[in-house]
C-alpha cells in the first residue's frame, strides 16, 4: 500500500510540475504572438493560433514524459531536472521562434495569429516539435 501512495504522490508532483510548465507555454506563446491567444484561438477561432499552441504545448509534454521517464532514483533530483528540461525547452522555443522571424519575411507572430491559413503556421509548428524532440532526446 505504501508503494501505491508514494507512486500517487509523486505522480502529483510530476503532474504539477508538468501543468506549470504547460501553463508557461501558453504564456510564452501568448507574448510571442500579438493580441490574446485565448480571444484568437476560443473567439476568434484561428486555427493558426491553435497549431502553434498545440505544438508547442505537444512539445513540452513530451520534454515531460521523457524527463520523467528516464529521472533520477532520487525524487527530488528527478522533478528538479524535469522542471529545468522543461524551462530549457520553453527557452529553445522561443529562441527557434525568434531565428526563424529573423530569417522569413514579414512578422511571424502577426502572420500566425492572421485568421487566413498560412503555411508558415506548420513550418513553426515543426520548429516547436523538433527543438522539443532534441531536448527530450538528450534527457535519455
């Protein structure tokens, strides 16, 4: 019984962990982006805004899931590396976001949040699962 109530314990941690990065996601994007992305993707219904934050918020769930996957025997070692695994993919991200506005033409936040699709909306996407799939594949 002991084995099951530090599992549920630490799988809130984990989770815990997991939520604020996610939630850190959606600011990153939020301030990424111009306007508010919950009025562009929930009002608005932009499906620009929804794939660049689906991405991004796939990619650090699976930074997560490997970080937790291959943590640490100590606990707390193990949620102190995938809070930093997590952090450092969010700043990836951003940086990968930043390189890519600078090398296309226009303003890639204002071309994302356009209610016309737009297939710089899957490049930066893919830019958000590859930087996250680099990051989950050093954690192993």
């Amino acid at each position: 019984m002991n084995d099951i109530l530090h599992g549920l314990g630490a799988a809130a941690a984990f989770g815990a962990v997991g939520v604020v990065l996610l939630l850190l996601g959606i600011v990153l994007v939020d301030v990424l982006t111009p306007g508010k992305l919950g009025h562009q993707i929930w009002t608005e219904r932009n499906r620009n805004a929804a794939v660049l934050l689906s991405s991004a918020l796939l990619g650090i769930g699976g930074i997560v899931f490997t970080a937790i996957l291959y943590t640490y025997e100590d606990f707390g070692k193990g949620l102190v590396s995938t809070a930093c695994f997590g952090l450092l993919g969010l700043v990836l991200m951003a940086v990968a976001f930043w390189v890519v506005d600078l090398l296309t033409p226009g303003k890639l936040g204002a071309i994302l949040v356009d209610p016309e699709p737009h297939p710089a909306v899957w490049v930066s996407a893919s830019c958000n699962l590859a930087v996250a799939a680099i990051v989950a594949a050093s954690i192993a």
